[in-house]
C-alpha cells in the first residue's frame, strides 16, 4: 500500500472530488439515455462483490453507464448518495497527486464518509501508474464495492489478470448498436413481427443513416452534419493520441498514422504484412507492433483466414475492420459512399458484441464471417446491401458447407430487403438481423 502524503492540497482536492460527485450535495446530474443491455449487467455484477470492470473504445459511453448506475443506486435507495465516490481519472488536478489513488480515497474518508461498504467509481483508470496493484490491494480489504472503467484492453491484459484473477467481472462496452441507435432517435424495437412489418420502411432508413454515421453516442445526438464529422475527428485524435501514442510511447507518428490512415481507408480488404512493408515502406516487426497497438486501442481489429490449422490460418491473407463506420468516414480517404463495404464492416462489429471472434474463408468462392458456436458447430455469413443479390453470395456458401458439412449449422446472405430461403440458404434483411428478429 502506498503512504498516504498529508503535505497535498486537500482543499483543493476536496474541491474536485465535491464537483466530481453532485449527488453528495444532492445536485442533479446528466444521466443520459439507459443503455438496457449494459445497464442491467452491470447492475447484476455489481452485487457479486467482485471489481465490475467496463472497458471499451473512447467515447463509447462508459462514463454516461456509470453516472446511470450511481442515480439508479440513489434513486433506489439503495445507497447513501454520500457513500458513492466518483473519480475521473483523466482530471489534472488529480493526475498531478504524487499517489492519486490512495490520496483520494483517504481525502473521500476523512471529510466526506469514514463508513465501509462505500462504492468506489474510478473512471479510465488506466491513467494512473501502478493502479492494478492498488486495486487490488483495495480489493482485498473487503470494505468497498469497486467499479472501473477504461478504453483500452491493457485494461485487462495479462498484468492486471493475474493480479486479480478470478476477482472481477468484465463488461465490454461499444459503441450504439442498431436497436439502442433507435432508441436514441426515439424509437422502440418490438419483435413482433407485425410490428415490425410496420416500421420497416423507417428502420431501413434510419439504417442509411446508422451505416454512414456510426454510433458513437455524442454523435448521434448532435444534429449538424458538419459537427457530427469534426467530433469524429476529434475522437479519431483523442484514442490514436492518448491510447496508442503516449501509452506505447511512439516517436515515428507518421508512420502509425500512414498504417491506420491506410486501414480506415481500406477496411474489410485483405492483406499481407509483406504487401504493407511495400505499400508503406515499413518493417515487419514495426507494422505488427502498430496493428497490436490499433487492437489494444480497440480501434481496429484483425480477421483472420478460418482454418483449424494455424500453419494454414498463417499462410492466407487477413483482413481488418474498424471499431465504427464513422470514424472510418470522417478520417479515411474515400469520395463516394460505399454501403457494401459499410455493411459488412457493421456486421462484423455486430458479432464481436455478440461475443463471437469471425473468420473470414476463401476458396473458388468466399464466406465474409464464419462463426465457431461453443459446441463446435459453424455459422456462415454473407453480406450483399443489395436486393439483387450476386450468384457468388450463394455459391461461396455452398462450397463451404460441402467442405464442412458435419459441423455446419446455418447459411446466411445479409441483403438489403430480400427475405427467402432457398437450398438451404436464409437470405435476411440486414436491419431485421440487427434487430435481432431475422
């Protein structure tokens, strides 16, 4: 346990904490619109007694899920408002305390509650050095609930796991899907389907909208086209700066902004790490250190070949997809929309929520996103934001179930609005699928 230093400003300090945290003088605050899905697990992990851990790209709205859980605690009565201690992590006047954790926390109990039980809140923690073994060391006293959150997957990398293995319980959080996209333009999802027959010709455009614009929460409630795409921007910089440049302490930022600039503009193609060594004029080992950093960020991920042989997975091209359609058209160099490309690239994100790790698979034809379910079953998805759908879609298909017929449990084509089967084949509407009604 680090020293507390009683020579800190603690007036100052207490100054912080008190804006930081309305709910002790009974303030309102923003709480924004509930996100259901992470809300309620949330919640749920929150009386396991573990350390709840949210983690997830910048911006992605952890923060907003955090103040919910606070007022629902407090509307609840659930909780004493004074025995809930926020902290943002990313405030200089705490980022400059020389032991910022404990100095908070003995700050919090000697001037606002002394009692134990207390909820403690730290947001992007991450900032902090040493934090995982505080932590944990906190955890271990047994006299707090912990909640943390950060937008970075350091967060749990292997330091912090095998520190408190086995003591905390993971939520990750991404930006808006489809259905809460709805709800953000005030829209309820019912799954029955007359219901949703109804609706269709709004959800479909909304999905216009939804693959152009992304679903990064800010964004999506701000009006202006032209604000929308400067925030993007401005996010772009935030997470390439703050968590991947200064965390990995990267000097050549030309050479990682000309690798991400090329992914962002290139997203769902396949590629080599020799063809980028041409393309790009940088190293082996450079250009697979960026892409690790890009990973961690949670800003871009790597598809790999499906096989059930790595040496096979290792020869075959890979492919990369982005975190959110609009950072990638707010930031990339693309000059006319592509809505195929869009599509495919939401869909990949789609099944990450969903907590599936796709593959790609490729022979005579191609299968986008190839899924391996728990009992070792296997799903193949397609993806054509077209209602005149391409023989290949099908075809590619088809040659992967022959090749792996016994295990093979659902062939899909993702369309526009085309809802069929045929030999053996569910063609389903791209905005029913994300609605989870296909």
């Amino acid at each position: 346990m680090l020293d507390y230093n009683p020579t800190q400003n603690v007036a100052d300090l207490l100054d912080v904490l008190v804006a930081l945290n309305p709910w002790w003088s009974g303030k309102g605050f923003d709480t924004g619109i509930r996100r259901e899905r992470y809300f309620s697990t949330i919640k749920r992990f929150l009386t396991s007694g573990e350390i709840v851990v949210l983690s997830g790209v910048r911006r992605a709205g952890k923060t907003t899920l955090l103040y919910q859980i606070i007022d629902d605690l407090i509307a609840t009565g659930e909780i004493d408002p004074r025995t809930i201690l926020f902290v943002n992590c990313d405030e200089p006047e705490i980022s400059r305390l020389d032991h910022p954790l404990e100095t908070v926390l003995e700050t919090y109990r000697r001037e606002i509650c002394s009692e134990e039980g207390a909820l403690l809140v730290f947001d992007e923690i991450q900032n902090v050095e040493g934090w995982e073994r505080w932590i944990k060391s906190v955890y271990d006293r047994k006299t707090f609930r912990l909640i943390i959150s950060g937008s970075s997957s350091y967060l749990l990398d292997s330091r912090l796991s095998t520190l408190i293995s086995g003591r905390y319980l993971p939520v990750n959080v991404y930006p808006l899907d489809f259905a809460e996209y709805l709800l953000f333009h005030d829209m309820s999802v019912e799954k029955d389907a007359v219901a949703l027959a109804a609706e269709k010709f709004t959800f479909m455009h909304l999905l216009k909208s939804y693959l152009r614009e992304g679903g990064f929460p800010g964004v999506v409630l701000q009006e202006d086209e032209a604000t929308r795409k400067t925030q993007l921007e401005v996010y772009y910089d935030s997470i390439v700066y703050r968590d991947i440049v200064l965390v990995n302490n990267i000097r050549n930022q030309k050479s990682l902004s000309d690798l991400l600039t090329y992914f962002l503009t290139n997203f769902t193609s396949p590629y080599s790490y020799r063809s980028l060594e041409t393309v790009l004029g940088l190293d082996f080992a450079t250009i697979k250190e960026y892409i690790h950093y890009a990973e961690m960020a949670k800003i871009l991920f790597e598809v790999r070949y499906f096989s059930y042989s790595l040496r096979t997975q290792a020869r075959h091209p890979r492919k990369m997809y982005c975190i959110d359609n609009g950072l990638c058209n707010a930031v990339s160099f693309r000059f006319s929309g592509d809505e195929g490309r869009l599509a495919e690239n939401l869909v990949f994100i789609e099944l990450k929520k969903q907590g599936f790790q796709p593959h790609y698979w490729k022979k005579e034809g191609e299968v986008d996103f190839v899924i391996r379910h728990p009992d070792d079953t296997l799903t193949a998805i397609n993806v054509t934001y077209t209602d005149t759908v391409p023989e290949r879609e099908g075809r590619g298909l088809l040659e992967f179930a022959d090749e792996f017929a016994p295990r093979v449990r659902d062939l899909i084509v993702l369309t526009r609005d085309t809802a069929t089967t045929e030999n053996g084949i569910r063609f389903i509407p791209l905005w029913k699928w994300l609605l989870g009604a296909g």
